[in-house]
C-alpha cells in the first residue's frame, strides 16, 4: 500500500483513463497549430476512416489480451476473408458474406482449442496460424489479385451515411458494443476475472475455458469483418497485401491505451484512443512531408514509453 | 554418534528478512561429515530459506557460515557448487532429450581439441552410476526415464560435481513406495562414502528410516537439533507444531464458549476412499449439517489435497463422493459449486482473490450468474448484496469500489467468504481460514464459522492451528501421508490425542471406520 506512492507522478499522468486521451489531445492540438489544413472536417474524417479496420482488429485484441493472451492471426484472417469474398462474391453477396465470414470463425475456434483446451502459448500458437491462414489464402486465391464489381458490396467500404463513412459507423458500433459487454455483461465480468487470476476465477466456478474459446471468436469474428470491409473499400481479394502488419498496428492500439499485458482489465476506450494516437501521428507525418519511417520511429517510442509507465508495481 | 566425526558445514546466527520482515531469526545449523540430516518445520518455519542460504541462492543479512575450515559467503549457487554444496530440487533441472551422461555433465563436458569426447563422457556417468549402486544407461534419453531415475540422474550430476554437501528438498513428493526404496539405498551409499545430506521432508516415516539427526525450525527460529533415535515421534510433533501434549490452552480462539451442537443431524457430505496420486491409504471424511470436522495433520499429509479434490479442482484416483446422499461426479469447481459446495484456498494470493478487481466485483464473482438477466448484470442487485455484507461481516474498506488487494489480509479473507455466503452453500471448505490473519479479524472469521455452522451449513476445516480444531470442532479427522488415520470426537477430541494421531498414526487410536 505504501508503494503506490513512489513514482505516482509518471503514473497517473498515463493514468489509463486520463494519459492517453491527453496525449491524443495534445497530439491534435499540437498538429491543429503547425500542420496546415489538420484540423478540417474532411482530414479528421479522413483519418477516421483510415483507422477504422485497425479500430475493428484491437477491439477483438483488447479482448484477447484482458484475458492475458494474444492473437497474431488477425491480419492472415482478413486476407482469408478478403479473398473468399472476391472469389464468390459472383454467387450472391450473403453467401460470399456468410462463407468468409464462417472461415473467420473457424479460425478463432481452432485457436480456442488449441489455446484453452490443449493449454498451448497462445504467443506461438497464433503466430503458426499466422503463417498458416495466410499460406491458405494464397492456395485459395492461387496467388492471384482477385478484382471484382458488386456496388453494394463497395458501398460498405466506400459508403456514407450522411458525413460519415459507414466503415466509421461500423467501428463506432462495434466499440459501443464492446465497451458495453466489458462493463456490463457477465460474459465481460468473467473476462477480467480469468484475466485478473485464472487460477481463483475458476475456483470461483468460472468456466475459464468457455471464456478463453469465446475470447478467440470474438477476435477472430471482428478481424473478419475487418477484412470484409477492407476488401469492400479496395474491390480486390488481395490475399498477399490484405492486413499485413495488422496485428502489430492492433497490439500498439491496446497497448498504447492502456490495456495492460498482464491481463485482467480491458479498456476499450483506451484502445479507441490508443488507435487514433497512432493515426494522427501517421496523418501528421505523411501532411508534413516528413518520411514515413520517422513516423514508425515516434510510434515505437510511444508504445516502449506507454509500457514502461504500465509496468508492473512492486507491491 | 561418534566422537571423531568432524563439521563439514556450521552456519551460526543465520538472519534474513525479506522487505522487512524477518523469515530467520538467528538460526544455528550444524551438519557433519556423513550425516543424514534432517530439516523439518510447517509452513513459515524457514527452511527453504536457510537452504538457499546454504546454496548461495540468497544471501544472509548476518551470521556466519563456515564450510571445511573456512569462512564462506557464497554469492550465487555456482560459487556453492563449485565447492561441492549442491541443491537438488523437487522440480528437477534436466534437459529431457539429452542422454543422461550429457545431463550428467552438461556444461562441463571432457573434451579434447574442442571437441566432446563421447566415449570419456559416458564411461565417467557408467562409474558415477555405478558408485551409486543405479543400473541406467548412461546413453538413454533422460526424457525416456521415470520420474524416481531422472531423480538419481539429477544426483548422480551432483556427485559428479563432487558434492560434499547434498541438499535434497522433498526427494519422496513424486516417488512410488519402491522407488523411495531405491533412493534410500542411493542415500545411505552416499553416506558410507562420506557424503553429507541436508534431507527435507515431512514424512515422519522417512525421517526415522535414513536421518541421523533432525534440525526442527519453527517460525524461522531453532527449535531442537537432536538425533532422532533420542527423539520420540510424539515430541517431534510438538516440537514442529510448537504445542505441547500436556499443554492446557483453553478459551484461545473465538470459538471457545460456543455451543457444539451436539445433535446429530442429517449427514450433508460423505467421501468415501479418496486416493491420490502416490499415496499408499485412502481418506474417508463425514460431515453433517450444522456441524464443523476439523482435518489435522501435518504439512503435505494431504489435507489440501482432500479439500481441493472434494471440490473438483484436482483429480482423484479414486473415490465416491456423496452430499446429502447423491453421488457426485466432480469434474470441475464448477461441478462442485452447483452441488452446493465453496472452498477457501489456503493461499489467497495465488488463488483467492483477484487483485485489481474492486472488492464489490470479487465478492459477487460466485453469485454473478443469480444478478444476471438476459446476460447482463444488475449492478442495483449487486451493490445491495454487497452493501448486505461488507456490514454483515463488518468488512473493512474505503469503498466497495476499493481494489481487493489494498485491503488486510483479514478483510480480504471476509470478502472471499462473503462470495460464497452470498450463494446458496451447503457445504464450506476452509482451508487454513484464518493463516496470516491479524488476532481481531481471526477471532471474528472463528466466530463467523461458527454462526454458519449453527445455521446449518456444514463445514470442513483444515488447521494447523490445533487449538482451533480442539475447540472449533465437533469432530476432528487426522490425517498422515494421504490416509485418514484417526477421528476424534467428544472427550478425545484433546490437543494430546491429535498430536498422538499425527505423530504414530492409527495404532495409538480407534482406526477411521469405512
């Protein structure tokens, strides 16, 4: 208890409910200041656009790691996703839907298996399903780019509603969701419970298990509809290109916003505003004329300095 | 003992604290050249401590070790190693798809111009092996051995260090009668050879079959180094319990004074030849409604064991378990928890409580699913639950939203009984409730057992604690290396009667009826 004192001042200044969103403003401000044309209605929608599957992926991630896992599999999901999609996208748009999005869950479910039922690191094992799905995707599409035409299919990646883009609208929904389930369910309760100490949450007669598969379908489900939407904003099923680096981007999101490592809490807000500190700094970088890379390097600093002030307290 | 046999090891007024608080006080420790020692004491009592001490793993705040004729202060283990003081440990360091003559001599292996000489290295683990009377084959796969010869391989690798000083840490915990028998002949080879042996365990048995002396600690403080054909089983007991069989302690716990409802009703559980993994006998526990039975006995004896298995957390071998007369099949807590049943873990930390979690949200975790609708919790319901109970149990916080783990180990032991008061229960398992518990939140965790039990609830409670069993209890069950060996009710429900019962076994008192 007395510990808590020490080094308090770093602390509460990424107090998760109050140093990252400051940072975000900050980074806005600053940005509304010396970057010409930043802080217009068009360039904010613009990037909240661009974050928006990235938004998709880390919700799913937020989840995975409050239940001290992790799911590298994301990206190669969208890239299975996006290229059965373009592949039976002739067939009827449902059934494309339907299809890619049941291999999506198919995935999460294999991951569950193997991660709650067989105990396996879920570090390795989703980094196999990484190489793996990605490798099926390839097979799947035969190494081609696969265009395709189909107006409302594009409008979910190209669409708007009134201002606002409907990939944005889907985001926001699935935060809102999110955020609900973490708060309110018993489903988000359990979660930070396995999270928090596997071992007493199932003393507790929590079925730790059922919450680690359902961790898994949830991150695998949004990840598919990450990769539907991308596909749709693109017209293409690009199995090679689609949610590459995706699950790194995601990671950074949670990590950034405060979900620590260890498990045991979820904060989705965090993650909302993790992702968007990340694409400002992008956006910012690319209007100033600056070279990519010294935004990779910025970001990079922010997450090791996001988790130095989130490691662990000696109590 | 004889008169010529020199110290090998002396460790004079050994203290350490870790942050503060002391675990050694000032412990002595003397070990002689081809001794068998043994070092025993509960939980807290300091000898894992002091053998990391031993081994250079820690280091000492003061005192002084000395080693053949000098003063040492190892730094690390390598240090205690290289001068022939060797820890093997229950969880054994081996590389499994080695041989065992690589695992023998894994980082210092014989090598001519760079490279490994095979044909030397097997032929010096054969001689090791062979000095220890062990027929393993030096070029099988360590991973292709049982658990007993990996054991032998890990000392072969200390012998093989030149070990002088031997420390084995519960050699027997994972061992089949027939192996333990193998690794005896191993020890008392050792010791022909002159070799020293710090020997760690709690089976009394073991202790009197291989031990030349014994080094009881209790509290991390020296309690008695004897040898042990000196020491009677009885007094060992005491010594390690810090009790005293003709010891009259009465009125020490809150449950003194309380009426023992002595009526007997309707019988609530009943496990019948539960059996563990290694373990020879087999427990048989009753318990009634309104009525709290105590388990005795000492550390690793099986208590826990008993508890967690009743409760589905661990497997059994064997076994039926029956509450208020319908069979159980446990799978899981979850299994347990539907029939009607809670359990207390004996470390809270590890699996009790969950720290970052607010004390309202650890209190209802168990009930969550009763404040539930169509998936999603009532937060009303669950603030009036726990608003009930923080005054029922007069639980100590800012606030309910204050995280558990800021809160006294008192507190936070109210709040886990609470999670399970706050659900339909039958059936309490406590293990160890009121360990590391300051003497008023003890005294009101005491009487709020006893309250249950007087409500009807059924209890099953372990205690290292005898008085708690003398006097809590209505009926006490003893148990010795996994077998219910004795139950106490009534008038020979005494402090003397139990410590006999850990002590000799079933011989001394009416064996456990089926």
């Amino acid at each position: 208890m007395k510990s808590k004192k020490r080094g308090s001042g770093w602390r509460t200044l990424w107090h998760p409910n109050f140093g990252a969103p400051a940072a975000l403003l900050i980074l806005y401000i600053a940005n509304a200041v010396f970057t010409p044309r930043f802080a217009t209605v068009s360039n904010t929608l613009n990037m909240l656009l661009q974050v928006s599957t990235t938004m998709l992926i880390a919700v799913g991630m937020t989840f995975v790691i409050a239940s001290r896992g992790i799911d590298l599999t994301v990206g190669s999901t969208m890239a299975l996703v996006s290229i059965i999609v373009a592949l039976l996208i002739n067939h009827g748009m449902v059934i494309a839907i339907w299809a890619a999005l049941s291999a999506a869950l198919l995935i999460g479910l294999i991951n569950g298996f193997l991660i709650s039922r067989l105990k396996l690191d879920p570090l390795i094992t989703t980094l196999a399903a990484l190489i793996m799905w990605r490798g099926v995707a390839q097979v799947v599409g035969d190494g081609r780019i696969v265009p395709f035409a189909h107006p409302t299919l594009e409008a979910l990646g190209k669409g708007y509603v009134g201002l606002i883009p409907i990939q944005v609208v889907i985001a926001a929904v699935v935060v809102a969701s999110a955020f609900f389930c973490v708060r309110s369910t018993l489903f988000g309760r359990y979660l930070v419970a396995v999270g928090g100490n596997e071992a007493a949450a199932r003393l507790t007669g929590i079925r730790t298990e059922r919450v680690k598969y359902s961790v898994y379908l949830i991150s695998a489900l949004l990840a598919g509809l990450a990769g539907l939407v991308e596909t749709a904003r693109l017209a293409i099923g690009d199995p090679s290109k689609i949610g590459v680096n995706a699950e790194f981007e995601a990671i950074a999101a949670v990590v950034v916003g405060g979900t620590p490592f260890s498990g045991g809490r979820a904060n989705v807000l965090g993650t909302v505003v993790g992702a968007l500190i990340m694409q400002v700094i992008s956006t910012s970088f690319n209007m100033l004329l600056i070279p990519f890379t010294w935004s990779l390097v910025l970001k990079s600093l922010i997450i090791l300095f996001a988790v130095f002030v989130q490691r662990p307290q000696e109590v | 003992m004889n008169q010529a046999t020199s110290t090998v090891l002396c460790m004079t007024d050994i203290k350490k604290s870790f942050s503060g608080v002391p675990a050694l006080w000032g412990v002595n420790f003397e070990l002689q050249a081809g001794e068998i020692h043994a070092l025993v004491g509960e939980n807290g009592a300091g000898k894992s401590t002091l053998i990391k001490i031993m081994t250079g793993a820690y280091r000492r705040d003061s005192g002084f070790i000395e080693y053949g004729q000098n003063s040492v202060a190892f730094q690390n283990p390598t240090e205690a190693q290289a001068v022939g003081i060797i820890a093997v440990y229950q969880e054994i360091q081996l590389v499994g798809f080695r041989t065992v003559a690589e695992n023998i001599f894994l980082g210092r292996e014989p090598h001519s111009f760079g490279i490994i000489d095979r044909r030397r290295m097997n032929t010096g683990a054969a001689e090791i092996l062979r000095r220890l009377g062990l027929h393993i084959n030096p070029r099988s796969p360590v991973g292709s051995l049982n658990i007993a010869h990996r054991q032998m391989v890990a000392i072969a690798r200390a012998i093989s260090f030149g070990a002088r000083v031997l420390i084995l840490d519960e050699p027997t915990s994972s061992l089949t009668q027939t192996e333990v028998s193998v690794l005896f002949d191993v020890i008392r080879r050792l010791k022909s050879q002159g070799t020293s042996i710090v020997y760690v365990s709690h089976r009394l048995e073991e202790l009197y079959a291989v031990c030349d002396r014994v080094t009881v600690l209790r509290d991390g403080r020296n309690i008695v180094t004897q040898p042990l054909t000196t020491l009677s089983r009885l007094d060992l007991v005491c010594h390690m319990l810090g009790r005293k069989p003709d010891q009259v302690s009465k009125g020490v716990t809150a449950f003194a004074g309380r009426p023992q409802n002595a009526v007997c009703r309707s019988v609530l559980l009943q496990a019948e030849a539960l059996k563990y993994q290694h373990c020879q006998g087999s427990v048989s526990i009753e318990v009634r409604h309104g009525e709290i039975v105590g388990l005795a006995g000492l550390l690793g004896s099986g208590r826990s064991e008993t508890a967690r298995a009743l409760f589905g957390a661990q497997p059994l071998d064997d076994g039926t378990v029956k509450l208020e007369g319908k069979l159980l099949e446990l799978r899981s807590p979850h299994d347990a928890i539907n029939a009607g049943m809670a359990f207390l873990s004996e470390d809270r930390k590890a699996d009790g409580i969950i720290p970052e979690l607010s004390v309202r949200e650890n209190l209802t975790l168990a009930a969550l699913p009763t404040l539930t609708q169509w998936g999603i919790v009532s937060r009303k319901r669950q603030d009036k639950l726990v608003n009930r109970f923080m005054q029922r149990l007069s639980i100590k916080a800012v606030s309910a939203e204050q995280k558990i783990h800021e809160l006294s180990g008192g507190n936070q032991q109210k709040v886990l009984l609470a999670r399970w008061l706050c659900k339909n229960t039958k059936l309490l398992l406590l293990d160890e409730p009121t360990r590391g518990i300051d003497i008023g939140a003890k005294g009101e965790i005491q009487r709020l057992i006893a309250e249950l039990a007087e409500q009807g609830l059924g209890v099953l409670m372990i205690s290292s604690e005898v008085e708690e069993l003398v006097e809590g209890c209505q009926r006490v069950v003893v148990l010795r290396d996994g077998q219910s060996v004795a139950q106490l009710s009534g008038e020979q429900k005494n402090l003397q009667a139990i410590l006999h019962a850990i002590a000799e076994g079933a011989d001394c008192q009416q064996a456990v009826g089926g």
